[in-house]
C-alpha cells in the first residue's frame, strides 16, 4: 500500500507518465484514480530514508539486492485479490519491456468491475484492458501476457455472472495460437473470437 501510493502521487505529477499514457490514448483521469495507476521515477529509495520497510520491499521484490527499484521507469499497476494489493505490473514507458515482481503470478486486475459483466472481455495485458474500458467495455479482463493464464482467472470464471465470454487477444501468431488454445479449454464458456483485423492488440484499436 506505501509503494502504491507512492507511484500513483508521482503519476499525477509526472509530465513523463502523461505523455506516454497520453500516447497511448491512456490518459484517463477517472480510471487512473480508480485503478491507481503508478509511476515508478526511483524516488520511493529516496523517501523511505532508513526506514525499516526497505528490508520488506527486498523480500517481495519492490526493490533488488542492490536496493534499486526494479520498476523504475515504468507505468506501475497494483494487481489485487480481493481488496489487497498482491503483485505490481510494470510497464516501461521507453522501450516494449512488461515486468512483474519475482515468483508466482498471482492477483487479478478489474475482477471487481467484470464479475457482474454480463460480457467478460479476455485480452493479453492490463494496458489493452484499460484500453477495453475506455471503449466502453467494462469487463476487460486481462491475463498476464500470452502465456499468463492462472488459477486465479479460472476461479474467477467460475463465479463471473455472464453468459458472454469473448476472446480479444493480439492479433499476431501467437495471440491468435494462445485464442485457439483458449477457445478449446474455455468450450464450456461457448466462447467467440475476436478479429481485430489490421490491429495487433486492443490498444491500437483505441
């Protein structure tokens, strides 16, 4: 909660974190408020001082041996079960580079808002989510890359409340392989693919 906070303060001061959400059609007052977006500029070492947490922020992975924050330079999203914060997504803001801290991946983002969707939006990351949102769906939900479906997203869908369940991966190989893949271990969903035609994910789209 500390290192949240601390990211979503330096977000709304940061002209760097504006122009790149602002370049991805991302900035959205209401849904980074709501959500609690971040920005990870390496300020938080400098505000902690001696404080003993340090020691804490090592053991989850916030910051490195060396006592660096891993996520500097990125968009920071906290990634919840239930109402606590278990897992941030990073995402830098020069360069292509998704980063999560160390272990397991664990945690869901908008579960709260798509668990009474009547339609649940599947796309690969938490920024084609936001850019789901922004377009008016408010069951985006993302898994953590091609790859990242968990346990914690197949409990979901045990207890998601609608009956129309879409698939709205990249458009490139391996989004349309993991849809595929998705389709058949889904069957029980009746779920339908989404072809996002000339663009390569939902963002872009946006």
């Amino acid at each position: 909660e500390t290192v949240v906070s601390h990211y979503h303060e330096t977000l709304l001061s940061s002209k760097e974190a504006r122009a790149y959400l602002e370049k991805r059609k991302l900035w959205d007052p209401d849904l980074i408020r709501g959500f609690r977006l971040g920005f990870a500029d390496g300020s938080l070492v400098e505000r902690l001082g001696r404080s003993p947490l340090k020691k804490d922020l090592r053991t989850l992975g916030v910051l490195t041996g060396s006592g660096r924050e891993l996520l500097k330079g990125c968009i920071v999203v906290p990634i919840l079960q239930g109402s606590f914060v278990v897992n941030l997504y990073g995402r830098k803001v020069e360069g292509t580079q998704h980063l999560y801290l160390p272990g397991p991946r664990h945690g869901l983002f908008n579960a709260a808002g798509a668990k009474d969707a009547p339609r649940l939006v599947l796309c690969e990351s938490i920024l084609d989510a936001l850019s789901l949102l922004i377009l008016g769906e408010p069951g985006a939900f993302p898994m953590w890359g091609v790859n990242g479906w968990t346990e914690d997203h197949a409990a979901f869908l045990k207890g998601w409340r609608g009956n129309d369940l879409v698939l709205a991966l990249d458009s490139d190989e391996a989004g349309k392989a993991t849809a595929s893949t998705l389709a058949e271990n889904l069957e029980l969903y009746g779920p339908r693919t989404v072809d996002l035609g000339s663009f390569k994910a939902p963002n872009g789209l946006l």
